[in-house]
C-alpha cells in the first residue's frame, strides 16, 4: 500500500475529545462489560464498512447524502465566496472518506480562485489514497495533502500562508454520531485549532417535524429495503470475529433501529435472537447474551434549527448562515471563528 507523503506540523497536536480506550481490545472489552453493552460506531469503518457506508449514501431510502450534495450544487458558490471573505481559501475536511460530495464545493473554490489546497483527515488512509487519485486525475487544480488522523485525538492543522484562510468542512452530518456533549466539545476544540476568520461548513440531519419529514422517513433512512444498513451494522460483529477471533454467528443477531424521541436521535442496535455466549479468543473473555439483549452501536443525533446555531455560538462561532433544502430535512451551516 502506498503510504502518504508526510506533512510538516506543528508540534501540539489539538484534543478534540478524549475518549478513554485507543485499542480495538480495550474499547471492545469495555463496551461488551458495561451494562447495556455498547461498541463504538468507529468500529464500522474498516475498509468493508467503508464500503458499505458509500453503498448506504446512494441508497434511495438514505436521503441525507442526496439532499446536502443538492444543497451544495445549488449553494456552494455563494458558500465558498463568504467563506473566503476576498482572501485565498484553503479548503480542510475533517472525516473526509472518499470526499465525493465535497467535489462540488472543491469545484466551486476553483472557480472563484484557480488552484485550491485541500487537506482531508480522515482515520481510514485508502480513502484518503483513493479521494487524492481521483481528484488528481479529474481536478487538476486541487493540490491535496492528506492526513491520516482521528480528528476527535489529535488535529493538527499546517499554518495558513498570508492572505490565505481556511474553511474546515464537517459535512455529511458527521456531529450527529457524538453525543450533544461531545459535539459541543468538538465543535470548541476545532474552534482552539482555528485562526479567527477562518470558518466552519457544518452539514446537520434535522429532526421530524408534524408537517415535513416523518420518523417513518427516518427510520427508513436507517433501516433499508436492499438490507445494505443492516450487514454495515453487522459487519462490526464481522470485524471482531476476524481481528480478536471471536465467535459471533451473524445469523443469531439482528439489525434493530429506534427513534429515540426524548434524546432526538436515531439508535442502531444488534439485537442477540437467543440467549448465547461469544467467545473472544484474543481477550480470554466469555461474553453472554439474553434473547432481545442489544449492543447499542451507533446514535444519530437529528437537531432542532436554533440548537445548531447556539452550539456554534458558544464553541466561539459567530455570524452563522444557513442553508436548507426547501422541505427543510437538511441544514448546511457556514459560522466564523471569532
Ligand atoms: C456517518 N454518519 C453521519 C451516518 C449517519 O447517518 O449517522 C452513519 C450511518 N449509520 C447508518 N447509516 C448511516
């Protein structure tokens, strides 16, 4: 595999959050102990679950991705310009993946200034691999300089030329997987690493409303007829039998989804069909389960308009604007450190 050329940085990395466990041994005893049990949702994205997620945004049921690329082809120009405020734009994207939709935000900066730096992060280096392939092949005038890192451990951002500034992209709805406290200490940890002017493009899943988006069209979002959701969430179970050899048997699980109202958020569970116990070899442990016990995997916040603006207020964004698709599921936000 080819490894990615490195990049000069400053030396103290910004903690965006601290979460306890590094190792995939330590996170999984822990979450498979507690009571619930529970497995972080980063355990999705090995190169298969990578996959599956980029098979899920094209999924008709999944409107999230369709809406804010529509969004982004109606809006990205006028977004890029405010963003930029007359300076050159550096372009910085946090949770990059395979940067397809970020394309026409890219496309955008070109226009408005010829070449671009653009500088993904991103926890999985083949996407990364793959996103800068691409782009160097069909836009020649972005210059991309990855970075493999868990952006919540440590994000460190080369410093700005002068008369450059940057835009960090957080789009997809990437914050909704972190709980509200978390978010807010992401959003204040981005803020440290920031110059002020720089600015935040920050895509939201909103919450139903009476009038708009159903939780029938939610939980469809999470739970889709070609069944492509339910083996992206069974195929964590895949990754433990695999890398610490356990013993999970996919066929004794299954992919549940619940609307949370109180919390607004979608929860994804497996469900165990009987009562079993796992073995996981590589950790010596026995680990039982009830019929109708879950492991919790992943939440998904869906934020109310007014929420989103105060959370960027008080992590040190002002000004923000807003962006929204005229049935109003989705919201792009543009704020700026100050
Ligand atoms: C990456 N993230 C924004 C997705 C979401 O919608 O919460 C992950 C996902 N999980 C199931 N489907 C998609």
């Amino acid at each position: 595999m080819a490894t990615l050329s490195a990049e000069i940085l400053p030396s103290d990395p910004c903690v965006l959050l601290d979460t306890s466990c590094t190792t995939i041994a330590e996170t999984v005893r822990e979450g498979l102990t507690a009571s619930p049990k529970t497995l972080p949702p980063w355990l999705f994205y090995d190169r298969d679950g990578s996959d599956l997620f980029d098979r899920i945004t094209q999924l008709p049921e999944y409107y999230l991705t369709r809406i804010e690329r529509s969004i982004f082809a109606a809006d990205a120009p006028e977004m890029m310009a405010l963003a930029a405020c007359g300076e050159k734009l550096r372009v910085v994207e946090i949770g990059a993946g395979s940067a397809d939709k970020t394309r026409l935000l890219l496309a955008a900066a070109a226009d408005m200034q010829g070449r671009v730096s653009y500088h993904p992060v991103d926890v999985s280096e083949s996407a990364l691999e793959e996103a800068k392939e691409r782009l160097q092949r069909e836009m020649p005038e972005i210059h991309c300089h990855p970075q493999v890192a868990d952006y919540t451990r440590d994000l460190r951002l080369t410093p700005c030329f002068d008369g450059e500034r940057r835009v960090v992209l957080f789009i997809g709805s990437s914050i909704g997987n972190f709980l509200p406290e978390e978010a807010s200490s992401l959003l204040r940890g981005l803020r440290l690493a920031l110059d002020r002017g720089d600015s935040i493009l920050l895509g939201v899943d909103l919450a139903p409303t009476a009038d708009g988006k159903s939780i029938a069209n939610l939980t469809a979002a999470y739970d889709d007829g070609a069944g492509v959701t339910a083996q992206f969430n069974k195929n964590m179970l895949v990754r433990l039998n695999r890398e610490l050899d356990a013993d999970f048997d996919l066929d004794s699980f299954a992919h549940r989804i619940r609307w949370n109202e109180d919390e607004s958020r979608i929860e994804m569970h497996l469900e165990s069909l009987i009562d079993q116990r796992i073995r996981i070899d590589a950790l010596d442990m026995n680990v039982e389960f009830a019929a109708g016990e879950t492991i919790h995997t992943e939440n998904s916040y869906k934020y109310r308009i007014g929420e989103v603006e105060k959370m960027l207020q008080s992590a040190g964004f002002g000004h923000p604007q807003r962006w929204r698709d005229e049935d109003g599921w989705f919201a792009v936000y543009l704020a700026q450190a100050e």
